[in-house]
C-alpha cells in the first residue's frame, strides 16, 4: 500500500477499501475460503455446510427514519449470510459503548434489535459488551456475526456468474445512504426518505423454492450497486450490461442526489440485493421477489455478456454506452 | 420538484432526434471544447461521446474549478489546515488534490481541524459556533459560485463575525476563452459554453470574446438532449461557416443574467489578473476581495510562506485542460496518476477530464 496513513477512504467499501483487504488483510491471514471475497465465509464441517459473517455499525446518527443501529446491525448480518445462500440461524452481538451514553437508547436499541430478530427467525445467542470512556467511541459501536445453514443443492459465489445470466436487482437504490445523510448536521435537509433496512433471508429462501440456477447473490450495501456490479465482474472474469432506464430509484432520492451530486449507483442500500439466474428462470425468480414486501419494485436491470471480463458497461438513457466503475473516495463515512 | 425538467431532457426519442439531425448536418472534422466541467461529466456520464459520429470530437476546457487553480493557492490552503488556531473549510473537491508536499485528506488523517461544507455559509455558520478559532474558506470557482461567497461575508459583516476569513481563488470564465483562442496549438472548432455560469452572467457576457474571434458559439444547458441540442447549433454553424453566439439554454440564461448575483459579486470583489494552471497568468481573470472587506481576507490576516507554484513532475494536468492533448496522452494517466492515488488535479476533482476519461471510459 502506498499510503502510510489509513484513511476515511480505506473504509468507503470502494477501490481503497477493496485494496487495503487484498495488500494488508489477504497476505496477513490467507486461506482458500477468505480469498473467495463474498459477503461471509463458506464452511464445510464434516458434511456440514455453514455460512459464517461478521460486520460492524458505526452509523452516525443511530437513529434514523426507517431504523436505528440496532436493526441495521442484525438485518446486515442476516444479508451477508442470506447472500451465501444460507438459512440464516444465530447471530452474536459485541457492544462498544461510550461512557455516560443515555440507558433509555439503549434499551431502544436493544429491543429493536429483538424485534428484528424475531422477524427474520434468528436469536441472538451470545454476546458481549465494553464501555470506553467519553470521546473514545462515539455512542456506540456494534459488531454482529452470525452463523446459517447452507442447503447441500445450493452454489452461490461472486465469482459464478455465467454468459447469458439475467441480474435481477430487488428494488429502488440509495434509499439508507441518501437517508443517513439527510440526517447529517452539515445537510440538514427535511425529505420524505427513509432507510430500507430490511432482512432478506425469507426472500432468498422462497427464490431458493423457486430455482436452484441462482448463481449469484449480493447484497449491495456500502459503495452501492456500482460498486457490488464490479466486484463480481472481477470475480467471475466476465463482463456486465445493465440498463440505466431499468434502475429504480425513487423520485425523492433521485431528487436530493441531483442536488448534492451524488450518482445513486454507488449510494448504499440495507435492504435490497442482486441476484444472478440464469435466463430461463430469471421471470419465476423475479415473481417470487415481487411477491415480498421488501421486493415490490424489483426488476431485471441487465445481464451477463462474455465480452469486456471484469468490467461493468452501462447502457445509457440516451442509447450510449460509457464504463459503471467502482466507487473511488469517500462518498460518505459512518453510512452504516 | 428537482424531477421537473430533468426527466424531460434525459428522455430517450428526444436525444435520438437530435442525435440524427447531428448525423445529418455533420460532414466536417471538427474539434468542439465544453468548457464547463459539469458539462465534462455529463458528456460522459450520458455516453453522448459514444453516440456522435466520429468525426466530431470533444475537447474538455479548462472549466474544472479545482483543475484550473494555481498550485501555490493549494499550497497555501494546506498550509492553513496545519495551524492549530485554524479551521479550513471546503467543498469536498478539494480534499485529495496534491500539494507539493501533503494534500487536505492526509492533513485531516493528521488530525488537523478541516470541514467538508457545502455553501460559504456553513462555513460562517462554523465561525459561529466556534467563536475560539479562526474559520477559512477556500474559495474556489467561477462566476457561478463567487456571489455566494460574497453573499457570506456580507452576512458575516451583517452578523458581527470576526472570525470567518475567505481565502479567494475565483476565476472568470470570458478572460479565459480569449487566453485560450491566443495560446499557441490550440485548435478549437467552437465552443460549448458553461450553463452555469451563464445563468449568472447572461450571454452578452460573451459578446466582446465572439465579436473578437468569431468562433461558434452555444450556451447549452446540462441534461443529455441540452448538450446534444448545442452540439447540433454549432454543427449548424460550422457547416454553414455562420458563426453565431447562440444561447440554447434559453430556460434559465437570459441576456443580461442574474444582475442581482453580479452585483454582490462586485460589491465585495474588485477584479484582479489571476494565475491558471496550464494557462499562466490571464489579466483581469480573477477576484479579490475589496479593501472595504479586508478584515475577511485571508491574504491579510495571515502571513504565508510559500514560494512560487512547484510544477508536478510529468503531469500534463495544464495541457489537458486547454486542450491540447487528452488524458491518455499524459505518461502518468492511469499509470501512476489514478483517482485514488491523483498526481495531477485534473484525476482528482469529480468534474476534472482525467477523472472522467478513468471512470466512464475503457
């Protein structure tokens, strides 16, 4: 790496993320099943397939239209491991709090974090909690991981995406990230948004009903779906089309990224994901989607070609067509 | 609200209309320039490059604000950031531009107090809630961002505030077109002029430049069909050889622009020469603050020591910006020059040609 400093940009869920994991993570505790860069591991034990995730919150503010960082927390985790292809089962929670912060949020937290584990069918069976004195987190920090069962007939994996296979993408985008910052003290913008924080391992469970040609899921958080689009493209060597007139994006978040100049692909979204199938199943897997509640506006937003591998290419409104590359920078810290 | 009229100019049939009356008009082989970077990132961001025939090309201007300001500034500013008694505030362009020796971001990995705003006035705001440090705004941009900034000091005068200083390095874009039509090499067919700016200072603004060199000219607004739609005016005129100073903005640019802005802008601001990167130094091209508002200017309070602008080795950032040559050309375009690592300012800004050309081309 050539900076000597980490910086905010290290933590964007871009390049720089993506680089500080491959030149300092990878070579410090390389193994086969890390090196696979999904959301979480994929183990087997003694005939045993589990999937295993961890993820941190940070999110500044904690409470936010649409959730606070007790839900975030849970539902995230529930999503890395869903996106295995994994029935999600037991989750554990580490709490880093600041020192004089207000018992009554916390209660909050917890209990929103109970709500939506019960919702999603999975407990919370082990955990752990450090105060640190005032200045040394800020409020406070949740670590979740958590572990699921993954169905012996099932294979997802970034990297096994095929030529021909149709992208389904669950949803409108950028809804948490243009929320959280709706929030923030340096926009203060009063808008009609809301984050979409959501589990989705009842939804990857009835897609799984449906077809077992699903080849790749992902859910695009941090660095939004221009960012998710890419990595797969990299890791499975090919390329991907995708319609710009397809992406839903909701008419408020459309509205505050023109004001503020952010591109909504690279915006972060908590409860929407991307799956890979093959053509011949694509429609019965986007009807099961459309059939839950987190997955009303969900649409085919492009496919997989064997040309440009590694590269995502984006169909214009106009009819053009230009390069959909990662993020690069800081689009906003503490999103999640 | 902000939907309103945008979704109309990004539609499909009414791109593909203009699209075909530029296939049909269009026989020359001819260099056209958008001088404005917003226009820069649209272009790419819309795939209108890919669309053209080919032998129009696009030329991208030196109207990247971040891109065109002159070393020594970015230098002062990091310099600033480094006091203890000082809070430096920015647009966030800014942050990763490279200095001869540090860049903001590293300056805030440091520790040091610098805030990311999003108008002058979050940063009087800041003034005023801490009331113990001395809060500068760097103020960068052309004609379309100085009346805001002027408008902050004026409420910091109004407010009593006493420690909200601006650092200037604003630009005026007419000064500049006329330095670019008498560089040497440069071989512009016409120009796609800035929406933007235009909005604040109208078209006849243009007047004197037009009449001097009697070159195409269109205002064009941002949105996909509004470039397209300048593109076709000046293929218009270049192939009737009927040079026009033609206003296709007609929306929100009126003849005299918004006289309101203009005039906030001159009260605080006296015009002054001003160094361009890539350019040198363009007469009356810049703005300072007026002695009546010393007392705001960061030039006055604090005393820098910075030598001449130090040029960066190999980067070709001031032959890009007027022109002369396009990102791949430059030895270090995405070979030590990424956005994630830039050499040069034109990688950095979102709105510089590098930075687009690395994000939305193969």
């Amino acid at each position: 790496m050539k900076a000597d400093k980490i910086l905010l940009d290290h933590g964007s869920g871009g390049k720089a993320s993506e680089r500080l994991v491959r030149e300092l993570m990878l070579p410090a505790f390389s193994n086969p099943i890390l090196e696979k860069l999904d959301d979480g591991a994929s183990l087997d034990i003694n005939g045993t397939r589990l999937a295993f995730s961890t993820d941190s919150y940070v999110v500044d503010p904690i409470f936010f239209p649409g959730g606070n960082i007790g839900d975030l927390a849970v539902n995230g985790t529930i999503n890395d491991i869903a996106m295995c292809g994994a029935v999600p089962l037991y989750l554990s929670a580490g709490l880093i709090i600041e020192e004089g912060f207000p018992v009554a949020e916390l209660e909050i937290i917890l209990n929103t974090m109970s709500e939506a584990a019960k919702k999603a069918g999975v407990k919370i069976v082990t955990g752990d909690t450090k105060v640190v004195p005032k200045g040394a987190v800020d409020k406070i920090f949740i670590n979740t991981s958590g572990i699921g069962v993954i169905s012996q007939d099932i294979c997802v994996s970034g990297s096994n995406a095929r030529p021909g296979d149709q992208i389904i993408l669950s949803g409108t985008i950028a809804d948490h990230g243009i929320t959280i910052m709706t929030q923030r003290e340096e926009f203060s913008f009063d808008a009609p948004v809301s984050s979409d924080t959501a589990s989705l391992n009842h939804m990857v469970k009835n897609m799984f009903s449906a077809s077992k040609d699903i080849h790749v899921l992902r859910d695009p958080t941090r660095g939004g779906i221009g960012t998710s689009l890419n990595e797969i493209a990299v890791q499975s060597k090919i390329g991907i089309k995708i319609y710009e007139k397809s992406i839903p994006v909701k008419k408020e978040v459309a509205g505050m990224c023109e004001i503020l100049g952010f591109d909504p692909v690279y915006i972060a979204n908590e409860g929407k994901l991307l799956v890979f199938v093959s053509k011949e199943h694509a429609n019965k897997v986007l009807d099961v989607i459309k059939q839950d509640k987190a997955g009303k506006d969900a649409c085919i937003i492009g496919e997989v070609i064997s040309d440009n591998p590694g590269k995502v290419i984006l169909k214009t409104l106009i009819g053009g067509e230009r390069i959909l590359d990662m993020l690069t920078g800081e689009q906003l810290p503490r999103i999640c | 609200m902000t939907n309103r009229y945008i979704k109309e100019y990004r539609d499909d049939s009414l791109s593909r209309k203009i699209i075909d009356g530029i296939k049909a008009t269009s026989k020359k082989k001819i260099k056209l320039m958008e001088v404005c970077g917003t226009h820069t990132v649209s272009i790419f961001r819309s795939g209108i490059r890919s669309v053209l025939p080919e032998n129009i090309s696009l030329l991208s201007g030196p109207g990247c604000p971040v891109c065109v300001t002159d070393q020594r500034e970015i230098d002062i500013f990091i310099q600033l950031s480094k006091r203890d008694d000082v809070i430096v505030a920015t647009f966030g362009d800014l942050m990763k531009v490279p200095g001869t020796d540090s860049s903001l971001i590293k300056e805030r990995a440091n520790g040091k107090d610098i805030r990311i705003v999003y108008s002058a006035m979050d940063a009087v705001e800041i003034a005023k809630k801490t009331p113990d440090k001395n809060v500068v705004f760097f103020g960068v941009g052309f004609e379309t961002t100085a009346p805001t900034i002027a408008a902050s000091i004026l409420t910091a005068e109004k407010e009593g505030i006493k420690n909200f200083y601006v650092f200037s390095a604003h630009k005026l874009v007419p000064p500049a077109l006329n330095a670019l039509m008498n560089m040497d090499g440069v071989n512009i067919d016409g120009f796609i002029l800035p929406g933007h700016v235009s909005v604040v200072i109208g078209t006849n603004a243009y007047r004197q430049f037009f009449n001097e060199f009697r070159i195409p000219c269109a205002i064009a607004g941002f949105e996909p069909a509004d470039i397209l739609q300048g593109i076709l005016a000046l293929i218009e005129q270049i192939e009737s050889q009927k040079p026009y100073l033609v206003n296709t903005y007609k929306r929100v640019v009126s003849s005299d622009g918004n006289k309101k802005a203009m005039q906030i802008m001159l009260d605080v601001f006296d015009i002054t020469d001003a160094s361009w990167r890539g350019i040198g130094l363009i007469p009356e091209s810049g703005l300072r603050i007026k002695e009546k508002f010393k007392e705001y200017n960061a030039e006055e309070k604090f005393v820098f020591s910075i030598p001449a602008s130090q040029p960066i080795k190999g980067c070709e950032c001031g032959k890009i910006l007027t022109g002369l040559i396009t990102p791949p050309e430059c030895p270090l375009y995405k070979k030590t020059c990424t956005p994630e690592d830039p050499v040069g300012p034109c990688m950095v800004s979102t709105e510089g040609t590098c930075a687009a050309f690395y994000r939305y081309s193969s």
